[in-house]
C-alpha cells in the first residue's frame, strides 16, 4: 500500500492511497450488523420425501346462528373438508369468515375444535374456513 501526504492545516499527515478524507462540521454514521449463517452444501440432490411436500388441509363449516365453536362435526364433508388439526401439526395456519382473512387474535384453534373470540357470532349461513398448510 502506497503512502501519499496530506495537507492538514499547517501539519502534513501520511494516509494510504485507498482511503477517503472528508472535511465537514457534521458526520453522520451507521452501523450494518452481518449475520453469520453456518451450512453446508451437499452434492447428494435432496430426494424428495413425505416432510418435505407441503399439504393444503382446508376446513369448510356453515355458521349457525350464535354459533361460536366449530368442531369436526361441523365440516362440510361433500366439500371433502378435512378435520381440524392441532396447531402443533401446522407450519401455517389460516382462518376466513365469509372469504375475509382474520387476525389470530380472534380465535383459538385445538384439535378437532375452533373456538371464535370475538364479541359477534357470524351471520348464519357465513362459510367459515380455515387452512392448513403442513410439511
């Protein structure tokens, strides 16, 4: 690396060639956290195998009136609607009423059992879904 002098005032001071200087009365700075990931690469391709194909499990119910908790005897099964499954056994999981995607916070999901948290039942007749997405 080559040296070159730089004015400075009345002092001249040594700065390598690759390097800025900057004369301002403000430097803004900041800072870029880098993460390191750690992996390694085979040369095997990955075979596919039955946890790594997602399914797409869908719940299709009808609300009643006043009708709060949905459970498996609820389904639709001439729609081929699946049972409700834990959440544990879901990588994603999504609920509509009437075609509208809720906020989770609206409902509680066990097994076999929906539970809506909300101060309002849907109207009757209002298709309730949800989905499941599993690997």
């Amino acid at each position: 690396m080559s040296i070159k002098d730089v004015p400075r005032g009345d002092e001249f001071m040594r700065q390598p060639k690759n390097k800025q200087i900057i004369k301002t009365k403000k430097i803004y700075d900041w800072t870029r956290k880098d993460i390191m990931l750690d992996y390694r690469i085979s040369s095997q391709p990955l075979t596919p195998s039955k946890s790594t194909k997602p399914s797409n499990l869908i719940y299709y119910a009808i609300a009643r009136e006043n009708q709060f908790i949905f459970t498996d005897s609820d389904r639709l099964t001439e729609y081929e609607s699946s049972k409700i499954i834990a959440p544990k056994d879901s990588m994603v999981i999504n609920f509509f009423i009437n075609g509208i995607l809720q906020p989770p916070i609206l409902y509680k999901i066990e097994n076999g059992k929906l539970t809506l948290l909300t101060t309002d039942a849907p109207l009757q007749g209002t298709p309730i879904i949800l989905q499941f997405i599993c690997f």
